[in-house]
C-alpha cells in the first residue's frame, strides 16, 4: 500500500464502501469515489469526512488516475468506470482482500455473520469493547449512533467486523467473509436470502459452513439455538462451540424477558446459573437475542459483567433501525431496513410491543434482490399481516427480474385482504404520500420498509404531513 497514494472507489456509497472510505483517508490516503445515486445514512456520512462522490458514473470520475481502484461487489461490467480501469490497466481490488491486506491483519479478528441481526450486534459488540477501555477497531454495516460512525481504527488487539455472505466482486464470486480469516465468530441465523447469487438455502448453508471451518481450534463459535441450518453450519466446527437462545439446554439462555413501551428488560442463565441482569432502550425480541450473542462473546474476552450491562444500557442503535425519523401531530414515522420476510415481522412485532393499542402502519419498497422475487411471496404476506394498514410500491427495477420470478404484489395484497387486513399497491412514492398522509391520524405508527432510498419518502411524508397540520386538515378530519 505504500506506492499508493490515491486511491478511487467504484459504488462508494455503499456502507461498507463508505467505511473503508473513511478508513482509508484516516490513513492517510486521497480518497474520491462515484455512485449512481447518494442518499442518507451513507451520503451524509461522507460529506462529513470531507470524501467527495461523483454521480453518476464517468471516466471523468477517473481523472486524474487513482493509484488503486476499489470495485464495489454492485459493480458490474458494463460499468464505464470499471471497463474504463481495466483498459487501462489501472491497478484494482475488491474491498475484502484490502480490509485483510491493511487493516485486519496482526489483528484478533471477530466476525459477526448470519442472515439477520449482523450491523446491529456488531454495534452493540464494539460498544461493549469501547465502555471497557479495549479501544477496538470496528466496521459495521450502518451507522453506529453511540459513535456516530460506521468504522473506528482503535489502538486495540481486536478488530470487529461484520461478516457479510453476499459476494466480494464482479471477479471473485465468493463471500465477502471468507476473507476476514476470524479468530471469533458469531452466527445470528442462517436463513434463504440473496436469492440473486444463492440457488437455494442448501448453497447458503455451504457458503456459512466454509466460514465455520476458517476458525482455528483455539477460537470460539457462538451460534443462535433456533433452526436446523445453524445445527448444519456449526455441525463442522473444530473449535469450541456454545449457543444462545431460549432453549433450556442451551449454554446462555434468555430469560425473564419483559418488552415494555420504553424499555426492554431481561435475565441472563449461563449453564444454567444466573448469570445477569440485563436492560436498554431497545425495542423487540431479536434485538434481546443480538445483545445476549454479544453479551457470550464479551465474556470470552473477559469484560467484567457489570461493564456489559452498563455498555448495553447505554446502547442507542444504529441507523435505519427502527429509527425514529419524525413525530407530526402524534403520527411517529419510522424507518427501517427490512429486508427480508424474517426482519420484516420483527420489526413489526419490536413495534406492537413498543407502541401498543396504536394503528401500525407498514410501507413497503420491495427492493432486496430476494424481496423483488417470488421466493418468500406467501411468507411477506403473513409477516406484514402484523400491520393494521399496508401499502406496497412497485417491485423496484422490476423489469431486472423475469416475471416468472418476480414477486407479485398484487397477489401478496389480495392475500392480505383475503385474511381481514387492510392492503393496497400504491405505483410510486409521490402518490403514496398524496394518498396516506390525509388517511392518517394522531397516535399511528408508521413503519417505512426499505434497504434503499425509496424516492426520498422519508423526507416527502413528513413534509406532506407538516403541510397538513399547517393548512388545519387534522384538526377538522378530527372534528368530523
């Protein structure tokens, strides 16, 4: 790395592209980077490094020419700077093999990986190593409120990475964890998902497995207790192995949980002892299972568990989960990055809990590459079945997915309305916004579904309903 002093990144807004951005220029390098589009967290959190985006793609962008090129694993080719790079034979890598070459190695690696939970636990995993004076480095898939970053280069032993399983680039179709080389691994769940690049679950199943056997014997495996294909997954292990969960037999078992409207409480049994008491500001079940994997991982490395509880007590969240983005006239709207069917019922559920007796409300941009298709159409049915009221926009780059595989959402409607609940399709975001805001009223909760941008309508609703407070429009629908 030290010929190169200028170095570009290709799909910089990603979040994992944007923390190595920030990485990198904490290093001491020139960093520039281009994108299609630039939307918050991420887009913020660049500007903030003083990191300029280019948009969208160019060979102009190229100019002058970087030392090192960074590809995005959403490169492909076709793409006019990527064809443009490798004309010129302008020296490149993927973000993975840079992260091991720089960054992780002479480091005890801990990686946190499964289908759900990932940026979260990996959150609440470097919280807990910061209140302990660890001073560790981290990358997480989000913004991590506590630090208001998404990456820290600490003088610490320990770097925390969040383990992704999508693939590393256009010319390295392997997982993007297979290149950590962990020493600790947690695995929140092992479920169907990127149906883009994975056939099936048995092909999912392999690529966590191949992680499993990157451990060393020396190292430690904390595993969820819940489903067959973690049991598959860590069947191969040759390190030591302990499970989190509810179930009695398992090594750190949940306990006492109480889900209350401004705070989540529970006990924590290890080998059937108890161990802790634990609490936070957190809402919803899968965010008790996150903490208690934490919680297992911290202890290993010897963290007093007075200092975890009271690293988790402080714990705020990350961005784009379950983020409270405005309160209009008693009408709480919240975003979250739901992607799957899994995540989708429970956030829904953390926000029954968090908001009881309230109209929830779910808006909905199928736009993961497993959503946009057909695989889970029966199951997001009946994980939005949660909602009172459900809108749902176009499938987003519908004509990318063969109709044979795409999700039909009016299907997934009219199963909703054939089971008593209340769903429509709604073409777009701006005739989303005309259509709801005027239906809502003071106490609901709405819940806004996207891994994307979805067409600015975390800013446009807000605004919409501001518009309507002002004009008077909610005190006279109130009247009637």
């Amino acid at each position: 790395m030290t010929a190169f002093k200028h170095i570009h990144l290709i799909g910089i807004c990603g979040t994992a592209m944007a923390s190595l951005a920030g990485m990198l220029a904490e290093r001491g390098f020139t960093v520039t980077g281009s994108d299609a589009a630039a939307y918050p967290p991420m887009s913020d959190f660049l500007a903030s490094l003083g990191i300029p985006v280019s948009q969208p793609f160019a060979i102009e962008n190229l100019n002058p020419t970087p030392d090192l090129v960074v590809i995005g694993n959403a490169i492909s080719r076709g793409n006019v700077e990527l064809e443009h790079v490798l004309d010129q034979r302008i020296p490149f890598c993927s973000l993975p093999q840079l992260l091991h070459d720089e960054f992780l190695k002479g480091k005890e690696v801990l990686v946190v990986a499964g289908t759900h939970g990932k940026t979260t636990t990996t959150s609440m995993l470097s919280w807990i190593f910061e209140v302990a004076g660890a001073q560790p480095s981290f990358l997480i898939g989000g913004i991590a409120e506590n630090f208001g970053r998404s990456f820290q280069l600490g003088s610490g032993k320990h770097f925390i990475i969040e383990g992704d399983e999508y693939d590393t680039a256009f010319f390295d179709k392997g997982p993007k964890f297979l290149h950590y080389f962990p020493d600790t691994v947690i695995l929140t769940s092992v479920e169907f998902d990127h149906a883009d690049i994975y056939k099936d679950l048995e092909a999912v199943e392999t690529a966590f497995k191949r992680l499993v056997n990157l451990v060393p014997r020396r190292g430690k495996i904390v595993a969820f207790d819940r489903g067959e294909s973690v049991g598959r997954c860590i069947s191969c292990a040759l390190c030591p192995v302990e499970r989190y969960g509810t179930n009695t037999e398992s090594d750190w078992r949940i306990a006492d949980l109480k889900l209350k409207s401004d705070q989540t409480s529970w006990s924590v049994i290890r080998n059937g002892q108890k161990f802790a008491d634990m609490s936070f500001a957190l809402a919803g079940e899968y965010n008790v299972w996150n903490a208690t994997a934490a919680v297992t991982i911290a202890t290993h490395y010897g963290i007093q568990v007075d200092v975890i509880a009271a690293a988790l007590k402080s714990f705020k969240s990350v961005k784009r989960r379950l983020e409270v983005k405005a309160e209009i006239n008693g009408i709480t709207i919240i975003d979250d990055f739901a992607h799957h069917p899994t995540a989708i019922a429970g956030t829904l559920k953390a926000l029954r809990a968090r908001y009881p007796g309230r109209r929830l409300w779910a808006i909905l941009e199928p736009r993961s590459n497993t959503l946009r298709r057909n695989v889970f159409q029966n199951d997001l049915a009946e994980s939005l079945g949660v909602a009172d009221e459900v809108v749902m926009a176009n499938v987003f780059k519908s004509d990318a997915i063969p109709e044979s595989e795409r999700l039909d959402i009016a299907a997934v409607a009219t199963q909703l309305t054939n089971s008593g609940q209340r769903a429509r399709v709604i073409a777009d975001v701006d005739r989303i916004v005309r259509t709801v805001a005027p239906e809502m009223r003071p106490s609901d909760v709405v819940a806004i579904l996207s891994n994307g941008g979805f067409g600015g309508i975390y800013e446009k609703l807000p605004a919409q309903l501001r518009s309507l407070q002002e004009t008077g429009e909610f005190e006279a629908r109130s009247a009637q």
